[in-house]
C-alpha cells in the first residue's frame, strides 16, 4: 500500500494560491456495541456480525484500488472475545494492510450527552485499547453519530443536543479540548453553519465545498464535507477538490457494504477506482488523518 505521499501534506495548508487536491476515506467500525446504541427509533436494523465479514471484502478492495482508508474503531472490539463485540485479529490485521486505525470511542456512546469525566474515560480506554491490540499510536478520533454537531462560534447550533444534554452538554470545543487532554492529536469533525442550512433547505439539498485542516481548542480537525457513501453527492465534492484543491472525506461503515444505499459496493468501486485514476494521473493525493496538520 503506498504510503510515500502522505508525509507531503504541508502543502495542504501553506499560503499556496492551490492547495494540493486530497481524499480520505473513512470506515466507522461500529460492530454490536453500535447497533445496540442505535439512535434509530426503530432500534439497529442490522447485525454486528455484518460489519466483520463486510471488512474482509473491504480490505480486498482497497488493496484492488491501492486506496488506503482510516478504520474509526470502538475501542471495546480491540479487546480479547468473540464476535459480534470483538475482534481483535481482525482489528490487527486492518492495520497491517496500511490502513490507519482510529478511535471511536469505547462503546459507542452518544457524547454530547456523556459528561467530563465519563468523556474522558471513553477517550483513554479506547486509545489504550486500540494501541495494545495493533501496538502502534493512535492519534485520530471520529466521534459516534458525528456528534456534538454544536460549535456557536462557527454558526453551528444543535437544538437537540441542547435539548437533551443540558448546559452540561459536550459541545464540539469542549470535545476537542477533551481529546487534547487524552493525547489525541486529530479529529474528523462535523457542524454546519445555521446560513448553509437554511440555504440547503431552499435548494433541497447540499454540494459542500473541499475543507483544509482546522484548530478547534488546539486541536486539528478535518470538516466532514460529504454526507455519506459514495454517490453522485460525493463524486461531485471529489470533482471540485481536484479543480481547486483541498480535502475530500468521505465515510461508510463495513456493515453498509450491501444495503443498496450510497455505501453499497457498487457506488464504492467506482469512487475507489476514479481515485486511483486521478492519482495516477497526478491530481489527486490519497491521504491518512493522521499526517494532517493545521499551519505547517
Ligand atoms: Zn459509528
């Protein structure tokens, strides 16, 4: 798996009039700890077990595609025990076929909601967890649901978060600051301002724009700019990053493989083919969380 280009990423945020065009693609390893968090009102519609065998499959075509992927996993899969909660060899061997693994806490718990100290108890666990299974760092963090969605000083409000998590809510700085605090050192993030969304309603949906690498509390995070899958609505960010530059981050989780949605396998060969093709022809990098930096 080539992993040469991705120590090049200062470009990405130097005052170059364009920066380099990147796309990274990420893998939320739910297994049964986040189908029984389900946040669904109709409870998880699919087995842990799923997520598992879809992996194999997944590992195969990034290798077909030379696309390697950052695998957010719940840090209680890494520990020793039986599917559908673990498995820790397959956990090891993800990250043996060049693969970054990342957190995604420990169970799978919904943040905004969670409270300091269990925050920062899910945090550590979780780190601690993954590094003993593969024995290498683990740096990024992709928090379960995207959520906390709320960031007031970038226009991002969530009524529900407030709702239900009261003024002792984890907000995306304090999360940030939380993550800091754990010896992270990346974040994939998600909010929206309140002018994007409304906009977004009266045309009846949204095309992001590519994101660069940004601080929050300290820390460096990475936008979500696409809204799941592999469809036209993330062909089409992937398109205007290679124009002008910036990242691409798309996501689906394993046990999505075969749903027949935007994370299916047939809208995820051809975006892994399409960037293995503008690689090849030089205008675009594939790059791992991991190596971003904010101002290098
Ligand atoms: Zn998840």
């Amino acid at each position: 798996m080539p992993r040469g280009e991705l120590g090049d990423l200062a470009m990405l945020s130097n005052p170059q009039p364009r920066p380099a065009a990147c796309c990274i693609v990420f893998w939320d390893y739910d297994t049964q700890w986040g189908a029984d968090r389900s946040r669904s009102p109709e409870g998880a519609r699919w087995s842990g077990c799923t997520e598992f065998e879809n992996t194999e499959r997944l590992l195969e075509l990034h290798a077909q595609y030379e696309v390697p992927a950052c695998f957010a996993v719940v840090g209680a899969a890494a520990l020793p025990g039986e599917r559908p909660y673990h498995d820790p060899a397959q956990i090891r061997r993800i990250h043996a076929n060049g693969h970054e693994i990342a957190s995604h806490s420990f169970h799978h718990e919904w943040l905004p909601g969670i409270g300091r100290s269990r925050l920062l108890e899910t945090l550590r666990r979780s780190k601690d967890a993954l590094e003993q299974c593969i024995g290498a760092p683990v740096v990024t963090f992709v928090p379960p649901f995207n959520q906390p969605f709320d960031h007031a000083s970038r226009g991002s409000f969530s009524l529900s978060e407030r709702r239900e998590a009261g003024p002792g809510r984890t907000d995306l700085p304090r999360l940030c600051a939380a993550l800091r605090e754990t010896g992270y050192r990346v974040c994939r993030v998600s909010y929206r301002s309140l002018p994007e969304r409304v906009r977004d309603w009266f045309v009846g949906g949204s095309v992001d724009r590519p994101v660069l690498p940004e601080a929050i509390a300290g820390l460096t995070c990475v936008r979500l700019n696409t809204p799941g899958g592999f469809a036209e609505a993330s062909t089409a960010v992937l398109s205007r990053c290679v124009r002008a530059g910036g990242i691409t981050l798309v996501y689906g989780h394993p046990h999505s493989l075969h749903a027949g949605n935007a994370q299916d396998e047939r809208w995820l060969a051809p975006f892994l083919e399409q960037v293995q093709r503008l690689r090849r022809r030089g205008l675009l990098r594939v790059c791992l969380p991991h190596a971003l930096r904010v101002g290098d």
